[in-house]
C-alpha cells in the first residue's frame, strides 16, 4: 500500500466466486470509455465519494446521484454539476451503482432498484454491516456485487477503501471498482468474512483520531492555552505524526520510542495513559464496532 495509485497489499484475488466471468457485463467491458456511475444516496459518504471523484478529475458527466429530497437534489446539481436521477432511471442507466444509503434504507431502495436495474449493472455497496448476499437476494439472479469499506477521507483523495466481491462478482468487476477507488486513496482487497474487522478499523478509523485531537485540544484548554494555539499545535502534530508513519518506513513503536527522552516529559504522559488503560479501551472500542457491523448485517439478513 505504499503507492496512492497502487493495488492493494492485502490482495485476495480469489475473494468471492467469479461465476460470471465470461458474460458480456457492460460495467466491467468499458472498452476505453470510462464506465458511468450513480451514487444513490447522497449523505455523508455518498458526497464525499461524488465531491472527490470530481477533484480526482471524473469528468461531471459520468456521474449522477439521487436524492430523496427535491431541494437536496437541486443543491447537488447545482454544486456540483452532475445529473441528479431517480434511483429507477440509475440502475437502468449507470454501468456501476454505488448504494450509500444507511443498512436501515437498504431494503426499500432495492426494492425500488430490482425491477430497473440492466443486466450486467454493476452494484457497489458501502453499507456498514451489510453483506453481498443480501444484496444478491433482492437483486436479478447473475448480479454482480462488490463490498467495500470506505472513509470520508475520499472527499480529499485519501480514503483506505478495501474491497470484497461477491458470488458473481468477477476479477474484472473489483478491478474495475478497484480503479474508481484508486483515484482517491487506497485500495485493499480482502474476504468478505473480514470486512467487519475492517468497518471498525478504517471505516470508523477517522472518528477516533479526530476523537483523540479533541480530546487533546482540551488538554491545551486546561493548560491555559487559547483555543485556537491548542488547535493549530495539535492539528499540525497529527499531520506530522500522520506524514512519519506513512512516508518513514519507522514502525509506530520506534517513532514513539524517538520522541519518548529518558526521565523526560513524553514517559510520563505514556505512564497516564497507560494507568488509564488507553490501549485496552482501543482494543474493546474497536471490538465493539466490529460487533456492531456483525449485528447490522444480521438485522437486514
Ligand atoms: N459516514 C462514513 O464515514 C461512512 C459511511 N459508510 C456507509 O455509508 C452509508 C451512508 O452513511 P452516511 O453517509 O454516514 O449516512 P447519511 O445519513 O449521511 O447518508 C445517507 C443518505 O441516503 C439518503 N437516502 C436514504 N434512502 C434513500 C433513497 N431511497 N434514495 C435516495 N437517497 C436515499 C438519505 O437521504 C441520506 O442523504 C451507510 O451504509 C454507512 O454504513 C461507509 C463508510 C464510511
Ligand atoms: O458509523 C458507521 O456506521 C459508518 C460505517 C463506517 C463509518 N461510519
């Protein structure tokens, strides 16, 4: 994973069933022409995979969104530039769906999707929890479906996506997915029967940095420093201590153990952090929101 552009380091290519392989699928045989893409459900993720496409260079009119409200739709065009559709004229138009509605709204957008979708449409979900097979349950026999976890760092091309395809998804299928994600971050490939573990880890990964700097604002709050000073000073430690990890080569333990003088300050912030079980309440925090995406699957089985 050391290349933006690159593919995955925790490839596994024989993921999932490749059953259709050989089928003229027109979302895997762009033949040169960049596939078209509906983002159906235009929150959180939906826009920040819509707003970074676009800043990686997608031309406007490859993409279209929906949008349950009118006003939201109009908001979206007009911010953006792309078409916006209904979810019906989507799955009859799109080379590649991508569902970014909450596992709650899953059921009835495919209800509403089914009937429409074309033959070959390719089915991209970034629902928590949710696995392909009950996807491939609502959907035309034969549908290709494609699992993948993303973060709202698309918005600015620096997600960690990782991919899983389903039974009839086809190596050319997560290729293809694999491509439209490398344009705005990394892309990795595992089983499906590990995209819990990964929803905890990367898809909810960013809420706990951002978690900790809060915290650690309020650090510099209570030290007396004015808010804005604590903010910059912490803000710019974790993207210095962001660009290390990435760009170093160190393991974390060397790079913490770098900052950490003997008899100095760094140790007796690590022994409160220690006496207050930080590393403990990661592990059962992380645990918990693995748990929580096994439980949103099981509830929209
Ligand atoms: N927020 C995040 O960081 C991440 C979210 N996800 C997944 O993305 C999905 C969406 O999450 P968020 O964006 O956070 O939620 P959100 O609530 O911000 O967005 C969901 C959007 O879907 C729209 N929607 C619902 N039903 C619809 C329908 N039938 N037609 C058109 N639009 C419809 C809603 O109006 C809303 O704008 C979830 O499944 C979540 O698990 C995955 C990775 C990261
Ligand atoms: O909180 C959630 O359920 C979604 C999935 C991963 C990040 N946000």
């Amino acid at each position: 994973m050391s290349e933006r552009t690159g593919a995955a380091d925790i490839a596994d290519h024989n993921a999932g069933g490749a059953d259709n392989a050989g089928s003229a699928d027109k979302a895997a045989q762009s033949g040169g022409t960049v596939p078209t893409v509906a983002i159906l459900g235009a929150g959180k993720i939906g826009e920040a995979l819509l707003a970074g496409l676009l800043a990686a260079g997608r031309e406007p009119a490859t993409l279209s969104v929906s949008a349950r409200r009118p006003a939201r739709a109009e908001q979206l065009q007009q911010q953006y530039g792309v078409a916006v559709t209904s979810n019906a004229d989507a799955a009859a138009d799109a080379d590649v769906l991508v569902v970014a509605v909450k596992p709650q709204d899953i059921e009835p957008l495919l209800a509403e999707v089914a009937p429409a979708i074309s033959s070959g449409t390719l089915v991209v979900s970034v629902a928590a929890g949710l696995p392909t097979v009950l996807f491939e349950r609502h959907l035309p026999e034969g549908t290709p479906v494609v699992r993948v976890m993303p973060n709202t760092a698309l918005l600015l091309g620096e997600s960690m996506s990782v991919i899983s395809a389903g039974a009839h998804a086809a190596p050319e299928h997560l290729d293809l997915v694999e491509q439209l994600l490398a344009a705005i971050g990394k892309v990795a490939r595992v089983p499906e029967s590990q995209q819990d573990a990964v929803t905890a880890l990367s898809g909810s990964g960013p809420a706990y940095f951002f978690y900790l700097v809060e915290a650690m604002i309020d650090a510099g709050i209570l030290l007396g420093l004015p808010r804005n000073v604590s903010t910059d000073l912490i803000i710019q430690s974790a993207v210095g201590a962001a660009l290390m990890l990435r760009d170093s080569g160190e393991h974390p333990v060397a790079l913490r153990e770098a900052v950490t003088s003997p008899g100095g300050t760094t140790i007796s912030a690590i022994r409160e952090l220690e006496n207050h079980g930080v590393r403990a309440a990661l592990l059962a925090a992380i645990e918990a929101a693995a748990r929580r995406s096994t439980e949103l699957g099981r509830a929209h089985h």
